[in-house]
C-alpha cells in the first residue's frame, strides 16, 4: 500500500529541482556577459516509480547533474578558422609596416628620388661644364643613397621587431599551455568522484581558443583508467598536440601537453623556436618542442604568420620570408646599379682632368674600382655579389665627390673637355639599361703597331641572380608585388574573419546566454516551486483531516 506521507516525499522533491533549477539559471544570467561561459541546465530526471498493486505510481523528481549547452564540433571548426584568422592577420600588419617604409608611390620614395637623380643626370649631359648642375648631381645621389639606407634600417629593424614578438608569442603560448594543465589537475580533483567541473571547463576551453589563435594545435580528451567513477557526461583530461595547416600530425605527435591514459598525470613541454647560427635577425629553421624539431613550418597560427614574415630557412632550401626577400631584392638591386654606375663612371673622365674617375657610390673597399692599377681578376673580384653584406645599408656618395663634384665625369675622352658629355649620357640611360647588360667595359683593340683596330667589350662579371630588365622596372615590380602580397592578406583576413563571426555565431547560439530566455526559465521554475509547494499544504490538510476530524464524528 502507498504510504500516508507519499505524497509529502513526491512534492520535497518537487521543490528540491526546482530550487536547483532556479540557482543554476541565476547563474547564467549572473555569467551572461562573461567570455567563455557556457549556458548550463539541470538534467531533470524521475525518480524510481513505486510497485503497486494496481500499477506503478511515479515518485517525482529528481535533479541530475548540472550540465554545459555545448557543441564541440563547433568548437573545433571555431579553432580552425580562428588560427588562419591569427595567420593572415599577422602578415597583413608586418606588411602594412613594409608599405608604410616604402611608401610608393610618393613624393619622398625611392621612385620620385630616382627621378630626381636620373633628370640632375639628364641635365649634367646638356650642361656638363656647369658647377650647379653637378652639384645637384652630387646632392641627388646622396638622396638616392640615404633613401635606400633609410629603406634598409627601417627594414631591419622592423624585422628585429619581428623576431622579438616571436619570443612573445613562444611565451604566451607556454604560459597557456602551463595555465591548461593547472585547469587540468584541477578537474581531475573533481571528476573522480562523479561530479562536472563546468566552470573549470569553460576556462579551460577559453585558453584552447587563444592558444589556437597563436599555433595549430588539436585537442584530445583522456579518461585515465585510474579515475575513480567519472560521470558518463565527464569531458576529461585535455591533451594538446602540434599538427599542421592541413590538421596532419608531425611525425610521432608533437605534444604540447602530455596526459598519462593509466595515471592522468599531465606534463608540459615547453616550445622553443630555434634560428641559424642562433644569430640576430637570422632566418627560423625549426621549433623544438621536447627535443623534438619540427622544420616544417606550415603550423599557422600567429606565431606562423609572424615567422613567414620575419624569415624561415627550410632544409636544403634557401631562405624566405617577406622581410629578407624585400631587404635582399634591394640589396641585389643597389649593389648591381651602384656597381655598373661607378663600372661606367671610373671610364670617363672629370671635368679638365687626364685621369680616369673615382667611383661614385662607395659600397666599401672591396667593391671599390681602381681601373688604372687594378688586374682583371682584381676587377672580376669587385663585381663579385656578396649576400653577406647589407648593400643598401652601406652605400654612400664618395665624399670626394661631395667635396668636388668637378670630378664627376660626364667626359669620355681624357682631358675631360667642358663639352664632353657623352658618359653622362651613359650614366643617364643605367635607369632603363638591362641588367643582363651590366658590367662590361668597352675597349679600343690595337695591332702590334699600336693602331686602333676596332673595340671589344671586357665583362667582368654579371648582375646578381634573380634581377631582370631594368633597375625602374624591377623595382616597380617589388612596389607592385608588395601592394599585391599586403592587399592579398587584408582581403584573407576579412574573409576569414567572415567565417569566425559566422562559426562563433553559431556556437553562441547554442551555448550563449539569452537573457529572455532565462527569465523565461525563472518564471517557469517559479511556478514549478510555488506548485510543488502548494501541494505540500494540499497533503498537510488532508493529513489534517485525517488525523484529527476521522473517528469523532457523533461526539
């Protein structure tokens, strides 16, 4: 038979959810505005039905466990689109650094000084015995060199700026790491024993979403065999590998962070970025992350953006990375059009002068052309490229040209007579000459007698690999392809950013706090109390009635 006081057990518990029910949703309203909260509920369940003689009659309620409203495919599709998101912003910014240090086209670029310098010299062949005139040569090319030094130092110091936020990043992304597996050893005190951390894992998951911003990672959850009696619903311990842009494991693995699948003990493998010769602003050539290397750098992420930016050397690959690309294409650039300048410039002659000129542009004495005591080999030396060596960092006016710029030599013929101008006809057109045109001196050729036979052309070398047509077109090329890379990242990262909106939308759909409908659930469990509760007093009268009006009646 059902007991007297069934009824008072049923609606206890009744009350018992209820109370619950409004306490968890206060909660989500008090976490409505706190980033990475996810919406919770109560998993309301029946209580074991009573047996009786004319059927089974239900017991109530009862409260399960407090349970998070998440999606986890959408958290693994938010990541990956918020790490290409953290890739193409980071090379979008180190290149509107780059265009912002170019500044083509403009005024004060290196274009509009080239034009500058090109007209002085265009003026210099039309009046080459007027002193202001090469003066304003003088002056012009100077500005030439000082805008390619400015260019040079604003470059690499950029890039060192570059290289420092790898370090920051390396450390953000370690200090993550370091912060998931506190949260981890947290959790596994309170999993064991049958219970959901849901706070702790919303925490957790909120450094998951930075650390994916930063590096490519991919998560796994370890249920340890030694875990005492876990919920069903219990998410675990998180375990975080390296993988690549296309979600492909390095080798064996390259954890992170390490959870043991029999203890659940956890360990952190700091990551460490290694570059040649360990070297300022040398090129990255590996991350290390527990003695294990990873030369392939295609990890995405912030960290990867700012690394394809700032220089990475592949094995027995040659080094890239927008910032050394640009910084070599100008050294190749200024040191083949300073080289063939002062190759034509040292076969004139100054004004009034019998010997042959000093050079130009001074790239240091090894590059230095002295045509009237040097050997051939001496000259081929000269023209040797040398990738160590900064060019457009370096190069200068000769200061005696600065000082006397009568030695400039707009004359051909020794003497330089004040009319002579066809070498500075020669220095104009190195603007549009090829580059494969470089580095030839043309000769008079004489028989045995000493008699002019005809000419011949001695090449001592050639420009460096990699240049094409002309000095104004291959640099009109690197502005172009620049504005090309710069407007191809802004425009990834835009529409990356579409798809994060999107994805995050659509997670905060599904996990977010909605205000109304939370006020909504407090009105519904307010009634569902009040209920429960009347029904208490329901069952009071009648116990009442029975214990004090039954078996008095005649009295």
């Amino acid at each position: 038979m059902v007991s007297t006081f069934h009824g008072l057990e049923t609606a206890k518990r009744a009350l018992t959810a209820s109370q619950s029910a409004l306490y968890t949703t206060g909660h989500n309203i008090s976490n409505a505005n706190t980033q990475g909260y996810t919406r919770q509920r109560v998993d309301f369940r029946t209580t074991n039905p009573y047996n009786a003689p004319y059927g089974q009659i239900g017991t109530g309620v009862e409260p399960g466990q407090v349970i998070r409203i998440r999606e986890n495919y959408l958290d693994v599709q938010y990541r990956t689109e918020y790490n290409k998101f953290g890739y193409y912003s980071s090379i979008s910014q180190a290149l509107a650094k780059m265009e912002d240090i170019i500044h083509e086209p403009s005024d004060t670029g290196l274009q509009a000084v080239m034009d500058k310098f090109w007209n002085s010299l265009q003026d210099l062949a039309n009046n080459p015995q007027n002193s202001a005139t090469r003066q304003v040569v003088a002056s012009n090319g100077k500005m030439f060199a000082e805008t390619l030094n400015y260019y040079s130092n604003s470059l690499v110091r950029i890039q060192s700026d570059l290289g420092q936020e790898i370090d920051v990043k390396v450390g953000e992304i370690n200090a993550i790491i370091s912060q998931i597996d506190e949260l981890n050893k947290q959790i596994a005190t309170v999993e064991p024993h049958g219970k959901l951390p849901n706070d702790l894992y919303d925490r957790r998951d909120l450094l998951v979403d930075e650390l994916s911003k930063l590096i490519n990672i991919e998560v796994d959850t370890v249920i340890p065999q030694q875990y005492g009696q876990p919920s069903k619903t219990a998410v675990g311990l998180y375990e975080i590998r390296i993988v690549g842009a296309n979600g492909s494991d390095y080798g064996d693995g390259i954890k992170l962070l390490e959870v043991n699948n029999t203890t659940g003990r956890s360990s952190v493998n700091k990551l460490e970025v290694t570059t040649k010769d360990n070297g300022l602003n040398k090129p990255v050539n590996a991350i290390k992350v527990n003695g294990k290397e990873i030369n392939n750098l295609g990890f995405g992420g912030q960290l990867g953006g700012i690394i394809k930016s700032y220089g990475y050397q592949l094995p027995g690959e040659v080094g890239s990375g927008y910032y050394p690309e640009m910084l070599e294409n100008l050294n190749k650039l200024t040191f083949a059009f300073a080289m063939e300048f002062n190759n034509i410039h040292t076969q004139g002659y100054g004004l009034n002068s019998d010997e042959k000129a000093q050079v130009f542009f001074d790239l240091g004495n090894e590059h230095n052309i002295d045509r009237e005591n040097a050997t051939t080999d001496d000259l081929e030396k000269a023209f040797e490229y040398n990738p160590e060596i900064n060019y457009a960092q370096i190069i200068k006016v000769n200061e005696a040209i600065i000082e006397n710029p009568s030695l400039i030599a707009a004359a051909s013929e020794k003497g330089g007579f004040s009319g002579d101008n066809d070498n500075a006809f020669e220095l104009a057109n190195i603007f549009s000459k090829d580059f494969s045109e470089y580095f030839t001196e043309t000769v008079n050729e004489f028989d045995e007698e000493g008699n002019v036979i005809g000419i011949k052309e001695n090449k001592y070398g050639s420009a460096p690999s990699g240049l094409n047509g002309s000095f104004a077109s291959f640099y009109a090329g690197l502005v172009g392809d620049l504005g090309v890379d710069a407007q191809s990242a802004v425009r990834n990262q835009e529409n990356v950013q579409v798809l994060v909106d999107s994805v995050d939308y659509n997670r905060k759909s599904v996990s977010g706090v909605s205000l109304d409908e939370e006020i909504t659930n407090l009105v519904t469990f307010q009634h569902a109390y009040n209920a429960s509760a009347r029904m208490i007093t329901v069952i009071d009268e009648m116990l009442d009635r029975i214990i004090n009006s039954t078996g008095i009646v005649g009295r």
